[in-house]
C-alpha cells in the first residue's frame, strides 16, 4: 500500500508528520501538503549529517529543506504535482537529474576520483629512481706485471710503478630484492689508472743468444749470467699505459643487520693503450745507437670482472678483479706489460 505524509505547519505541531489516508481527517491544502521521494518515501526535515549523505554537503549549515530530489509525488486527487520546494536551491536541479537518470552516478565519480588519485601516488612512489640509481666509486689500482723480459728484464735495473688512482661511474639497481637477499646489477664505466716502467735492458741483437726470446727486443737467459758474457749496448727502455672500460655485472648479495655481503662478476669491454720510448737501441752489432718510440695500437677486447664487496646503507667497499691481459700478435707486437688488474675502491650509491 502507498502511503504518503503530509506535513502539517500548525503553531503547536510545527513540522509534526501526520498519515495521508487517515480516515477522519481533512486535509487542509494550504496547511499540508503531501512530500515524498521518488520511490514513496516521504520525509520532513533532515538534519545535516543525513542531508550530506544525500547532497555531499551542499548545503551551509543548521537544518535543511528537502528539495529538488523530492519530484513528481502524487497528490491525493491523482494528479502529479511537479512543484519543486525551495526555489531559491534551483542550481542543483541539473545534479539531482542526472542522480535520477543515473542512479550511483555519485559514488561512481568519487570511486573514479580515488582510484586515479591512488594511481597517481603511486606513480610517483613507484618512479625510475626505486629502480635506477648513479653510483660512483673511487680507490686504487694495482696491475700485475707481465712475464720476464716483457719490457723489463731481471738481473738489470728497473722500476716498475703499476699502481695508480682509479675511479668507477655508473648505474645501478635492483632485480630481486627479497627480506634477507636480493640480486642488483651494475652498469658502469671504468678507469683503471696509468701506469709507468723504467727498465735497463742489453739491446737484443749485440749480445749472446744463448738463451730464448721472451720479449721485443730482449734477450731472456738465465739471470746469474744474463747475457752469457759481457753485456754491450744497454738500451733504456720507458714505458706507460693505461686501461679502461665498460662493465656489466650481476651481484647477488646477502642482507644482515643492515649489512649487505655481495659478489659480484660479468663482461668487461675495454680499451689499452702501450707505448715504449727506447733510448741508445742498437739493432745490430756495429750500428749507431739511436731513439725509437713504438706503441701498440689499442682496440676494444672483451675481457671480465669478478668482485667482491660490503656495504652498509649507501656505502660500500669492493674488491674487483679485471682480466685484461692483451696478447701482442704480428701486425701488433707492443702489448702492455700487465697480464691482470687488482681494483680496491670504496663506492657510494646515490
């Protein structure tokens, strides 16, 4: 059964609700009129804290009428009566329309709003820089000096300086990280330092060839007796060099207590370079002592990088080792001395 309400204005009953279809009562037009909602529902005043379930707080304060959202009730003659209460809130009629022709349309807004605010926070803690960091490291190299009579020979003076100031720059990040253990990889580029000899050696063809060639333009015997009799024409020879490159390694890594343990190892493409300054080399015996400078034409050779290190927070300490041996071939016969090199280097992630 339908039933609708009237709300009586009287002085002593102000806002009281009575039944439509009571049987003994007249209605009063002008004193009581009959309000419902769309589905039958009638209502009478509604405070505020219901009213901004309805409204989303579109009103300022205090009590507030019922209006616009109450349409098209029927009046007790049958009649459709599409008088609206409280004309001066006409701007919100447009609103309630589309809530009527779509109901939800609301809540649908204010889902779509949060979902889109969600996806915006979190694009911007879920950015390149959770994922990518520039890391930089600085420390020291020391290359591993090739065999005798490689540039130098025993038995003769000479210096060899194969330490050097060394530093790394690149790219780092995650690729599983997990409680206790993660996997980060490291894209970097490399310099390694340059390094320098200084080597007295017999010219190799002025001298007895008793013993085995070892190196350009050296004489490899035995070292109580290097030149199997007496040593002519000691030639000067003056060398540096220098390696770098790119690397990109993987490094599994150990978390405890804040501390992280990794190792870590991957390609390394690198770049050397060699020259030697010959100062008084004689070629043969009888010739003229003369100055020559040769150098081995660099090329990028694929070698590798296997490392060590311990990191708390953002800094760390790591050991690295760098096989980048280059072997001399006919057409480029002046290798570097080092046949491998030993990096210590502390390490800041940014």
């Amino acid at each position: 059964m339908k039933t609708c309400f009237r709300i009586r204005l009287g002085a002593g009953s102000r806002h009281a609700l009575h039944p439509a279809h009571s049987a003994g009562s007249r209605p009063t037009e002008e004193r009581a009129r009959p309000v419902c909602l769309q589905d039958g529902i009638a209502v009478r005043r509604v405070e505020r804290p219901a009213m901004a379930q309805l409204h989303r707080g579109r009103e300022a304060a205090g009590y507030e009428s019922a209006h616009a959202i109450f349409r098209r009730c029927p009046s007790r003659t049958g009649r459709q009566d599409d008088r609206a209460s409280a004309t001066t809130h006409a701007p919100s009629r447009g609103n309630d329309r589309l809530e009527r022709r779509f109901p939800g349309a609301r809540w649908r807004t204010a889902t779509v709003a949060m979902a889109l605010g969600c996806a915006t926070a979190a694009a911007h803690a879920d950015n390149v820089s959770d994922y990518i960091h520039f890391e930089a490291g600085i420390g020291g190299a020391a290359y591993r000096n090739g065999p005798d009579g490689l540039w130098y020979q025993q038995g003769f003076e000479h210096s060899l300086n194969l330490t050097a100031p060394s530093f790394e720059v690149g790219l780092t990040g995650p690729i599983i990280q997990q409680e206790s253990w993660g996997i980060d990889w490291h894209l970097g580029w490399a310099w390694l330092g340059t390094v320098h000899t200084d080597a007295m050696v017999p010219s190799a063809n002025t001298n007895t060839t008793s013993g085995r060639w070892v190196g350009p333009d050296l004489v490899g015997v035995n070292k109580s007796n290097p030149c199997s009799g007496p040593c002519n024409n000691l030639s000067r020879f003056i060398g540096s060099g220098h390696d770098q490159g790119f690397m990109l390694t993987v490094e599994p890594h150990y978390d405890y207590r804040g501390w992280r343990f990794g190792v870590e190892a991957g390609p390394y493409l690198h770049r050397s370079t060699w020259s030697e300054d010959v100062i008084n080399w004689v070629p043969e015996a009888g010739a003229t002592p003369r100055n020559i400078h040769v150098e081995y034409k660099p090329q990028w050779l694929v070698g590798y990088v296997v490392g060590a290190s311990v990191a708390r927070g953002n800094f760390s300490i790591a050991y690295q080792y760098f096989a980048n041996k280059v072997n001399g071939s006919a057409s480029n016969p002046y290798q570097p001395i080092w046949s491998g090199t030993h990096v210590l280097m502390a390490k800041y992630r940014f």
